[in-house]
C-alpha cells in the first residue's frame, strides 16, 4: 500500500493515519479501555461499601472525605509514581490504583449526596411495608441514589480516560503512547488522532452512561410529563 | 535495599538543592509556570465571567466548555502545541497548554459566584441609585468572592499537576526528576521527585483554602464548597 500524501507530507489532518497504523490504534485504543474500566471497576467495589459505612458517622465521613481530597490533590504523574515501590515501576497496576483513587472521591461525595437526598417520608413507608434493612437499602434507597451515583460515574469516567494518557509516563498510557510516540517521531497526524480519539471515547462513554441512567432509572421518565 | 530509606537519603542530600538541576530551581520553574499560567487565565477569565455572570448570560455555553475541557487530554494538548513549529518544545508550550486549561475553572466559579446573588439585593442596589459598575464591583463581587478564589485554587492545583508533564516535552519544573529519574532507572530521584510534586500540590491546597474561607462572607460559609 502506498504511504498517503498527508502522511508523507506529515500533515496534521490525515484520516489516512487510522488505516495506515489500524493494527496500533485499535491496540491502545482497547488498553485505554481497559485501563479506565479497571479503575472505574475498582473505584466502585472501593466507594459503594465504604458509603454505607461511613453515611451514618459524621466523624466516618469526614475522614473517608478527608483523606480522599489528599489523594485528590496530589497530581497523577506524582501519584503513578509513589506507587511505585508497592506495584512496581513498569506494571499498569500504579495507574489503574491510582486512578481509581481519584475516583473513589468523586463516587463516594456522590452515593452520599444521593443517600441523603432520599426522603424520609419513603423510607418510613417501606419500613412501614414491612421492608428489611436489606430489602430498604437495595430496592429503596440505592435506586433512589443511583442518579447521582451516575452523575459521579460520568464524572469520573471523563476525567479518568482524559487521565489514562500520563500513565504513558510510566508505560500504561493507552493511547497516551501513541501521542508519545507520535512527539519522539515529529509524527503529526498521530498526535492530533490519539488527542481526538481520547476526547471521542469520552464523550462516547459520558453517553453511555447517560443512556444507562435512562434505562435503569424508567420511573423518572414520568416525572413532569402531563397524565 | 529499602528505596523508602535511598528516596530519604535523596531527599536529604544537599547537592541536590544545588545549580541548575537542584531542586530550589526546578521549583522556582515550576512556580514560574503556575504563576504565569494562572496569572494569564485570570486576566481572560476573571473579566468574562465577572462580565457574564452580571448579565446573568451565556451559562450554558460557560458550563458545556467547562465540562467539556474535562474530556481534553493535557498530555496531547501540551505534546501538539510543542510540535507547532512557530511555539517549538519547551515551557512556551506549556505555559499555552497551561493557560488554556486554567481558564475553565476560573471562569465557571466566577460566572456562578456572581450569577449566583440574590436578585434582590442586587435590584435594592440599583434602587439606591447604584451603576451597573458599582453593582458589580461593590455588592455582587464582595458576596462571589468566596466562589472567585474557589475558582482560582482549582485552576493553581490543576495547572501545578499539569506543569508536572513540561519536563516531557523539553521543558523544566519538578517534573523533571520523575522524567529524569525514569530515565536512569534512578527511582530515589523519580521518588524524590514525586514527593516535592505531592508536597507543593497539598501546600497550595491549604494555603487556597484557607484564602477562600477567608474571603467568603461568614455568613455565606457553609462547609467546604465542592470542588469545580
């Protein structure tokens, strides 16, 4: 096959580079998947349980709370690294904890303010219903929480899968490495690909998630609509 | 060997607050960047959102681009913008990427703060016979302000993470013993590297939080204000 003209004349804009490099693309593209659905997976096993611990201890929440807004603010290149020594330098794990981390904060603030916001009056009816503690909190409040919950996941989403290229820092960047390898070879049209490919999956994933609140929330879709 | 005890022997050794490679340079680089970024941010951002937020026009649009500059890799900005001939590889291309991310936050906390007033205190001001510049500069920024440091210690946080990356692409900063370090396979220096990173991130945390609550109202202090 030949080398397209934009490639050969190392163009910024080249549609030519995804067919030309598939085989790479579609590689990162599924490790940086993987990477944020790893982080995002352990974020939730970390944050559910960890809400439903804390929501009723005021001192609970303020150090769950407090400690993540530490973890928070230290940078990701920073974190990724401090991992090190517990992970290894050269494994995925530092980016995938780390930025689970991250996220633990933001799913944790969210759970709480959906678990709060459940009202009163629907937990004494289902209590009233004969509900359990089990059955109240897995069929009353946290489908009532799931909405936030969600609004958290998308924030999450978005602002991990941006993150996942520093762990190319590290050898786990997902398409990171191909905007690192696209700056080592002055290779233009791979630096603006990956840059668009990260924000696509972004906003393809923040739909996703959309759309799963629609479908698994079907009693909202009622709300405000004339009888 | 414990890198634990060969990152404090690192962290303890004086020549490495030294010169050109010490850390004392590599922070005042790092602060040199953040300032400048913030600094250049502040002055599009603060004007447009103190601007929008008393028209009480253009949420929306303030909000999307918010939102939608969470889904813009840092790294590929930073990499694209050093690739573009006329910046070239360095810190100029980090001060731009830099620049570019730290507008968001400065202007969405802004544009809320001041959109945010009450209507009515704002309405009893121009009964008392107020300008619209009066309106803005003395009643409703004195009560955003709260919200306008909020925004600006977003943005400083945000931009130090980020400036951590212009060691990549040729730039400096405390950056540059991770990328360094890396490098060498010297992993005292990566960590040691990382803990400066950490400590400057946490310490510009505290001492902005503690100007937000500062500034705010005390009777607008109601708890820690989310994170943008």
């Amino acid at each position: 096959m030949a080398t397209a003209a934009c490639i050969r004349a190392n163009d910024w804009f080249c549609p030519a580079y995804l067919t030309q490099d598939s085989d790479q693309v579609v590689a990162a593209v599924r490790s940086h998947v993987e990477l944020t659905a790893y982080a995002l997976g352990l974020a939730l096993l970390v944050a559910v349980p960890l809400a439903l611990v804390v929501r009723r201890s005021r001192t609970g929440r303020l150090i769950a709370l407090g400690i993540g807004g530490i973890v928070y603010t230290i940078p990701s290149l920073a974190l990724f690294v401090l991992l090190g020594p517990v992970f290894g330098f050269t494994s995925s794990l530092p980016v995938i904890v780390a930025l689970a981390a991250y996220d633990v904060q933001v799913l944790l603030r969210q759970l709480l303010v959906g678990l709060d916001e459940v009202p009163a009056d629907v937990v004494e009816a289902a209590v009233g219903t004969g509900y359990g503690r089990l059955a109240l909190l897995t069929r009353v409040e946290l489908p009532l929480a799931l909405p936030a919950l969600l609004a958290g996941l998308r924030l999450a989403a978005v602002s991990t899968i941006a993150l996942v290229t520093v762990g190319a820092v590290i050898g786990h960047g997902g398409i990171g490495a191909l905007l690192f390898a696209g700056f080592s070879n002055d290779y233009k049209a791979q630096q603006l690909t990956s840059l668009v490919l990260v924000v696509l999956l972004a906003l393809a994933v923040d739909l996703l998630l959309q759309l799963a609140l629609r479908v698994l929330t079907p009693w909202r879709r009622a709300v405000g609509r004339p009888a | 060997m414990s890198l634990v005890g060969d990152t404090a022997v690192w962290l303890g050794d004086l020549a490495h607050y030294r010169g050109v490679d010490g850390v004392p340079h590599r922070l005042a680089e790092h602060l040199a960047l953040t300032g400048i970024a913030v600094g250049v941010a502040a002055l599009v951002g603060l004007p447009v959102g103190l601007l929008l937020g008393h028209l009480r026009r253009g949420g929306t649009v303030v909000t999307a681009l918010t939102n939608a500059s969470r889904a813009v890799p840092t790294l590929g900005v930073l990499i694209i913008f050093s690739s573009i001939a006329s910046i070239g590889i360095g810190n100029r291309a980090a001060v731009y990427a830099l620049v570019l991310f730290a507008i968001p936050p400065i202007l969405v906390n802004t544009y809320v703060g001041i959109a945010g007033v009450d209507r009515e205190v704002v309405e009893a001001a121009r009964g008392m016979g107020m300008g619209e510049a009066a309106v803005l500069l003395q009643v409703e920024l004195p009560l955003a302000r709260g919200l306008v440091v909020a925004g600006l210690r977003t943005a400083v946080v945000q931009v130090i993470a980020t400036a951590t990356l212009a060691a990549y692409v040729g730039g400096g900063g405390l950056g540059t013993f991770v990328n360094n370090g890396y490098g060498r396979q010297d992993y005292a220096q990566v960590l040691g590297g990382a803990v400066w990173i950490a400590g400057l991130a946490l310490a510009a945390e505290i001492v902005l939080a503690g100007l937000q609550r500062l500034v705010t109202p005390a009777a607008l202090r109601t708890g820690p204000v989310g994170a943008a």
